[in-house]
C-alpha cells in the first residue's frame, strides 16, 4: 500500500483513485476512438480505391467502343467510295476520313475530361468523409486534460468542504 509520501501533490487517497480512474477511463476511451477512426478510414479509403477503378474502367470502356465506332465508321466511308468509284486519294474522300478522325478525337477528349471530373468528386468526396484520426499528442493532451479536470475537481472538493468545516466550527 502507498504511503502518504507516494500520493502526489498532497491528495488524499481517495482523490488520486478518482483522478488514477479518470485518466485511465479517458485513456481506454480515446483509444477505442482512435482504433475506430482508424478502421474507418481504412474502409473508406478501400470504399474510394474501388471507385476510382469503376471510374477508370467505365471510362476506358467508352474510349474503346468510341474508337471502334470511328472505325467501323471509317470503313463505311471506304466501302462507300469504292462502290461509287470515288478515287481514294480525292480531297473529298480524305476531308470525310480526315472529319471522322476529328470526331473520334474530341469525343475521346470530353471522354477523358469527363473522367478526370468525376474522379475530382470522387476524390473531393472521399476527403469530407475522412475521419480525422487523432494523433498520439492530440491523444496525450486529451488524457492530461481529463486528468487535470480531475485534479482540479478534487481540489475544489476539498477546498470546499475544508471550508465548510471550519465555517462550522466557528
């Protein structure tokens, strides 16, 4: 057992159980919150990897069938000239070819920038929902200041009933 001289700062016994549980309550408690903002930011952070992915591939999906319809339709404008027997090296036949190239581009382009936009909400998404997990000094501070309250408390406690004690002796 603790001897008077062990007790800090001139508590009594049962003012340092209060303050020792106070600390260790707010400890086990500020511990729990960080492992569980840990754990969801982690989920979240799978949760936003998979969109990201989902976004890519849809957008990489459409940059495909878009170049395969310019190809198919380039094929068409090929038959078609050879069936009218338009010579292939006439500026008309190339001015088609040349627009649908055009086409096939820009639609590639809004493709991509519609891409980069919803992956820019993803992410801004992703960012308001993050816990903010607390650091070991936020932690240790939170944990001083229970401690302290506690302190302070029973201080006050004391000094409150000291001086209703000698009120009553008066």
């Amino acid at each position: 057992m603790c001897g008077p001289a062990a007790i800090p700062f001139g508590m009594t016994m049962a003012q340092a159980v209060m303050v020792g549980s106070t600390v260790i309550a707010t400890a086990a408690s500020a511990y729990g919150q960080h492992q569980s903002a840990s754990a969801n930011a982690k989920a979240l952070s799978q949760q936003n990897q998979v969109q990201a992915d989902e976004i890519a591939k849809a957008a990489g999906n459409e940059l495909h069938e878009r170049a395969r319809a310019a190809r198919r339709e380039r094929a068409e404008i090929r038959a078609s000239a050879a069936e009218s027997g338009i010579n292939l090296g006439s500026n008309s036949f190339l001015a088609a070819l040349q627009a649908s190239a055009m086409n096939q581009y820009n639609d590639e382009g809004l493709i991509v920038q519609n891409e980069r936009g919803q992956q820019r909400a993803r992410a801004a998404r992703a960012r308001s929902l993050t816990p903010s997990v607390p650091n070991a000094l936020a932690l240790a501070l939170t944990i001083g200041a229970q401690g302290y309250g506690a302190y302070s408390g029973a201080k006050s406690a004391e000094t409150a009933g000291s001086s209703a004690a000698y009120r009553g002796a008066v």
